[in-house]
C-alpha cells in the first residue's frame, strides 16, 4: 500500500488514479497523518448489472478491465482462405430476421 501527501496528490493526481484503477490501494497524508484512503470501487459499486455480477460469481463469465492488452495486436490471425467465418455471420443474421 502507497502513502502519498497531499502536495504530491495534487501534482500528480493521474498517476496515483491509474494505480488505483490497477488495484492499488493509497494512503493520502496531511503533514504525516493519515486522513483518506483512496482504492478501486467493487464491482457492485459500479451500477455493473446484477445478472452479470451473478455470472461472474458463478464463473460463467470474467469481467474484463476494458482494456484490450498491446499482446492482442501483435497476435497473428488464422487464415480462413474460404471465408467460413463471414459466411456463418451471413448466416446467423439472416437466421434472426
């Protein structure tokens, strides 16, 4: 757990929210007397829906950060020479009209 003054706070608020987004959990200081602790909201607290919350405790399902990894890009696609991917699309939509 971090401990950050005040003064630091404020000069570099976004740094220390970015770790709170990463799960850090920090202790802000007033002349060296702890007076708030800044953490990550729980799941529940974010107006997340219920029933997903409910598949993740079932683990149907894990909620993402809502950040796609830098590695995702880098990855290489698999090569659908038939285009069996965009044909089973075609077919799904036009199935659900």
């Amino acid at each position: 757990m971090k401990t950050a003054a005040v003064s630091a706070l404020k000069a570099s608020l976004s740094e220390y929210l970015a770790g709170v987004k990463a799960g850090e959990e920090i202790i802000v200081t007033d002349r060296g007397k702890p007076i708030a602790r800044l953490m990550p909201l729980q799941h529940d607290e974010t107006g997340m829906p219920e029933e997903l919350r409910n598949l993740e405790k079932a683990g149907i399902v894990r909620i993402g950060s809502g950040r796609i990894p830098e590695s995702f890009w880098k990855t290489q696609r698999v090569k659908d020479g038939q285009a069996a991917a965009r044909k089973a699309l075609i077919e799904e939509r036009e199935e659900a009209r």
